[in-house]
C-alpha cells in the first residue's frame, strides 16, 4: 500500500521521517514528487523513498495521496492528476483554506477526501494534527491516516467546522510561541544572561511548562497560581502582562488568523 505526496517540502520531510522512522511504513512504499528535483533528490538520499518528477506517477502507483503543494497550486495539481485516481484513492490535503466541498468541486464527489491541520513541530516529532473526512471515506481508511500523522505526533479527529480554529491554536501558534521565547530571551540578555543560554532557558520553559499541562491534566489557571507567591516576583510579572494586555493580544491575534484563514 503506497503513500503518495505530491510536494516534497519540510511538512512532507517530517511527515515522512516520522512514518519511516515509526516503521509505520516503510521507504519503500512512499513515493514523492516535486518541482525542485535537487532537493527530492536529497530527501530520497536522506529517507530512501521512491522519487519522481511526475505527479501522475504518484497518483498511480498510491492509495493515499498527500498533497503537500502550496493551496495557490491546488486547481492545477489536481486537474493534472484527478483522471488518474481510482475508486480506491484517497486525497489528504495539508492546506488551509481548502474545505472539502472546495475539493470535492475540483475533484468529483465520489472521490475519498481527508482533510488535515499539522504543525510545523512534527518536523521534531512533537506536532498536532486535526483531522477531518468527507462521507466517501471509510472508518478503516480514516484510522489508518491517524496512524500516519500519529508518527509525528498527537492527532484529534474534528468536526470540519472547527479546522478554522484550530489553525490559530495550533497551525500558527508555533509562531507566536517562537516570537516569545524571543521576547523572554531578550528581556533576559538585557538582564546580563548570555544569548545562547537565555533561548535554551526560554524554550526550556515552554517545553516543561505544555508538558506539565498535558500530563497533570490541571487547569492552566491553577498551574499558574503554583508558581505565582505572595508578594513574589511571578505575581508582579503576571500583573505586568496583564496591565499590558497580554492575554487580549494573543486573543485578539487567534480571531485574525481565524478570519485570514475564512478567507483564503
């Protein structure tokens, strides 16, 4: 059973690291194809995989087809190859902006559509990934894609109503997560700690503090109240951020990537 990408970028890197380093699959049945044949060329040295330069060879050779090419290049793409799919194919698209019934319209409605969320942290194998099918797909089919974004890290099967959102709390968010462990290690420099050592410290704290959430399970406003003494330095960092509007802005941020992302 061949996995398919159209599109060999660094989503479609991870993706397949993560597959063929979990023995979800194995090299051999992944074949990708890309515009910039020097870099697929890297990635099969790197992976292993079965390479082309043609799009259709993909298609015909993979029941699951992944494709990994920016949302402006979906209509060409998929007018390319959509004579070449059988009854048994399945489309899983990796862009936002894309609805199913935009799919099924550049498709037929018979063909078997998934429609996923990634983050750019299953590059490492720590991503999240929402999921979503059309009616066409079967429960058999939709496990077997769970398991194959499983390899790079959690995945939640969603409602395609709510993919929106999830695009701002995660698709995005690794952005505005790196813009303050950027912000924490400057504030640190400016205090005397050295670079190098305030980005490890920063993002060190991040790290420990999402795992602490996820397995204690506790509310983020209690761990919160942990760290926070009385009359302590925390308290006054906390009342800092909020006179500032912190909270507001990274709300406020999430409805624009929500909007931005109604719109494309």
């Amino acid at each position: 059973m061949k996995i398919g990408f159209i599109g060999c970028g660094n989503m479609a890197k991870a993706l397949i690291n993560g597959m063929v380093s979990s023995e979800t699959v194995s090299p051999q049945d992944v074949i990708a194809s890309d515009a910039y044949f020097p870099a697929l060329e890297k990635t099969h040295k790197e992976l292993n995989i079965n390479i082309t330069s043609d799009n259709k060879e993909v298609v015909k050779s993979s029941k699951y087809i992944v494709l990994a090419v920016k949302p402006q290049f979906y209509t060409s793409v998929i007018s390319e190859i959509k004579e070449f799919l059988t009854e048994e194919s399945v489309i899983i698209t990796l862009a936002p902006g894309k609805t199913i019934a935009d799919l099924e319209n550049l498709f037929t409605l018979n063909t078997k559509i998934i429609r996923t969320m990634p983050n750019t942290p299953a590059m490492v194998g720590a991503g999240v990934t929402a999921i979503c099918k059309n009616s066409n797909v079967t429960e058999e089919e939709l496990k077997f894609t769970c398991s194959l974004f499983e390899s790079c890290g959690l995945v939640e099967v969603i409602t395609e109503n709510l993919i929106n959102a999830v695009i701002s709390v995660s698709g995005s968010s690794p952005a505005y997560v790196f813009m303050m462990i950027e912000a924490m290690a400057d504030g640190a420099v400016m205090n005397g700690l050295p670079r190098d050592k305030a980005y490890k410290f920063a993002a060190q704290a991040l790290l420990g503090s999402a795992k602490m959430l996820l397995e204690t399970n506790m509310h983020p406003g209690a761990l919160k109240d942990m760290v926070c003494s009385p009359g302590g330095t925390t308290i006054q960092a906390v009342r800092t951020l909020e006179k500032t509007g912190f909270r507001s802005s990274i709300i406020e941020a999430m409805d624009a990537c929500v909007e931005k992302a109604k719109q494309m």
